[in-house]
C-alpha cells in the first residue's frame, strides 16, 4: 500500500471536503452512509497526522510516552498510517487512555487530558470526514471550531444583534461545565441523524466512552477537551439549543461559542428574565445541562461586557471595544518564546520565520479589535507587548 504525500494527502481530503459540503445543506436530513472508507483512506490518515504533527500539542506524550517527533524517529509517519490503517479496516484499533496533566491557566489549576499521538490521528481523521457533514448544518450562529467562522466571524454576529432595531438587551449565558457534563448517549443520538454508518459510529462511540482508565474504564459523561472531534461535538450537541433560541418568539438572533451564548432579546428586562427561565428548563429538560449563575448576565444598551476577549461598550452607534487584560496577556504569552530569539538567533531563514510569525499574530490581534472600532489602540498594545517581550528577551 502506497503511502500519499503530505501534499497530495491534503489535495484529497481537500476535494472530498468540498464535495460534502455541497451536498450535505442541499439535503439536510439525509444521513450519510459509506463513509468509513474514508476514515481509514491513507490519504485522510496522512494528512491527519500532519494536523497533529503540526498542533500546539504535538510534542505531548499520551500514557505511551511517544510524542510526534518520536513517532519519526521509530515507525515514521509512513508507518504509523499503515499500521492504523490496517487496524481500523481490520477492526483492531482501540484508544488508550488519556494521561492527565495538571497545567496552569489565568493562575488557577486545570486538568488537560492528553490522548496518544495515534488517536490524535484517529480523531483529526474522524473529524475531517464528519466536519463537512455536520457544520454545513449547523445554525449560523455557531462560531467556533468551524470552516470560515470564528472569533471575527462570532464579533460580526453580536454586532448584527445589537444594530437589529428589535434588540432592546442582551442576554450573556455561560453553560456550566460543557465539555464535562455533555451526555455521551444524548451525543451519539444526535451524531446519528448525520451519519447512518454503523462502523463510523461505533469507532466515534468507542474513542467517546474511553476516559482516564481506558476502555474498561469506560465513561458516560464529559468529551476530552482540546480533542478536534470533542470540538465538533461540542457544537453539534449544542445545536439543539441553537434552533430553540432561533424560534423563540422573544429572541431577535444569537451567536453561540463554545459553552458561552449571547442572545438579542425582545422588550424589556422582564422578557430577558422569561428567556432565561425558558433556558434552563430546556437546558434540563433536552440536553441535561445546567448554566452557569455567575456567568449569566442581561445586558442594556450603554452597558459594557466581556465577550471572547473584548471590553465592549454598546453605544448608539453600535459597540465599540478595547482588549482586555486577559486578551492581552495571550497576546504576550503567543509572542513569547518566539520573540525572544529572534534578536539572537544565527541562522537567518529562523529570523525570517520567526519575524513572519510574530507579524501575523499582531496583525490577527490588531484586526479582531479593529473590526470593533479600535485599530488604533489595538496596535498601540500590539507593539507596547512586544516591545516588553522583546526587552525581557
């Protein structure tokens, strides 16, 4: 069995990508059969592996102690697609269980589940066969994790919401511990109204349900955060949600990311108070989810809130927002470690990449804020961290 070039890998999952996501909106309660070939294709399982290999984590050892660079360094990429191809046509894959490490973020403790490199690729591969599938389909509020979304994509949404002339406030809501409460049997339920391929589903059921012990350990409840098939998931799970919201008579339109739901609402407080009672009981009622009190908040025009890393302030002209210190501080930590070397670093291709890198993540960050009507301050910040990160170099 031959092998694809990274290059031609791409090319192939590139033109069957594009293929379902014509035809899975032009016929949206089809489920689709016949996709299992693709999981397993060496095509999809090589340019899985590029995805992880290139991934924040990929130097991270799973329970096996390999990582990326070990993998080439022992089978090679080559050969770890043949050996999972041959264990996924012949029905002998079975995930391990995830390593937990405990990593600091915003100074507080969190446990990161770590999965080995081969389920990584299983889950890019699972993930890039489902993808074209399921997010076609998803409401377009739906933001993050998906082909031509994310965070501008999400601050284009909100300020659609706040220029309707319907929208009177705004409601915020955080669903309290998504990932880890998200039913796995709810899950596959809904996964099966896209897919009627009885062997993806139970490869997908099989990865869901292993949890810190392994197969024999299996679990109910929770997806492994960080994981490209949770993300998606994640999303397809809440849709339910998304269409409640749509087609509830005191909502004007949403914008969903992840576990945190901003909704344009109706009339005055007493409505957006309704809509959260609404809420939670369909929280409960369909999807076993509960929100998060202190994350849930009503918003009126002239107030200022946080959203995906922006301090908006919602005037009549629509909302204007400056970064946050959070925002601010990632910025710092993606500069770091890049920056740092490039005013030391010998080889002058490195300097380049590095010099290439460090523009892009500040035109990002300046752009996001931009389209939020603060270019001006967002590049001042931009180069004020850099110039720090630089000094501390």
């Amino acid at each position: 069995m031959k092998i694809p070039s990274p290059a031609a890998a791409k090319k192939f999952v590139g033109e069957t990508d594009a293929k379902f996501r014509e035809w899975s909106p032009a016929d949206p309660q089809r489920p689709f059969a016949g996709i299992i070939n693709l999981v397993w294709h060496p095509a999809t399982l090589r340019a899985a592996y590029c995805k992880a290999a290139k991934a924040k984590g990929a130097n991270a050892a799973g329970v096996d102690n390999m990582t990326c660079a070990s993998v080439e360094q022992t089978v090679g990429a080559e050969g770890l697609v043949k050996r999972l191809h041959d264990d996924l046509r012949n029905r002998r894959y079975m995930p391990q269980a995830v390593r937990e490490v405990s990593v600091d973020r915003r100074g507080a403790k969190r446990t990161v589940c770590v999965k080995t490199v081969r389920d990584r690729v299983v889950d890019q591969a699972l993930r890039m066969v489902l993808s074209p599938i399921i997010e076609p389909r998803l409401h377009p509020g739906s933001a993050a994790y998906i082909v031509g979304r994310g965070p501008r994509y999400a601050v284009a949404q909100l300020e659609s919401i706040v220029a309707d002339p319907r929208t009177k406030l705004l409601t915020l809501f955080d669903i309290k511990t998504y990932y880890d409460a998200i039913d796995l049997g709810m899950q596959m339920n809904m996964l099966r109204r896209h897919v009627a391929d009885e062997r993806v589903l139970s490869l997908t059921e099989l990865i869901l349900r292993c949890g810190k012990s392994g197969v024999k350990g299996s679990t109910s409840v929770g997806l492994v955060q960080g994981s490209a098939l949770s993300n998606l998931l994640a999303n397809l799970y809440r849709h339910d949600l998304d269409l409640f919201l749509a087609e509830h008579a005191l909502v004007t339109d949403l914008v969903g990311y992840g576990d945190d739901v901003v909704v344009g609402v109706v009339g005055g407080r007493e409505n957006a108070n309704t809509l959260l009672v609404d809420v939670i009981a369909f929280l409960e009622a369909h999807l076993k989810l509960e929100l998060a009190p202190t994350k849930t908040e009503i918003v009126m025009p002239g107030d200022r809130f946080n959203y995906l890393g922006a301090s908006s302030h919602w005037t009549e002209g629509g909302l204007v927002a400056r970064p946050t210190a959070r925002s601010i501080e990632r910025l710092k930590m993606k500069l770091s470690g890049i920056a740092g070397q490039t005013n030391h670093e010998e080889v002058n291709t490195k300097k380049q990449t590095d010099a290439n890198k460090i523009s892009k993540i500040m035109d990002d960050f300046t752009a996001y804020f931009a389209s939020l009507g603060s270019r001006d301050e967002a590049e001042q910040v931009a180069h004020d961290v850099l110039a720090e990160v630089e000094g501390d170099g």
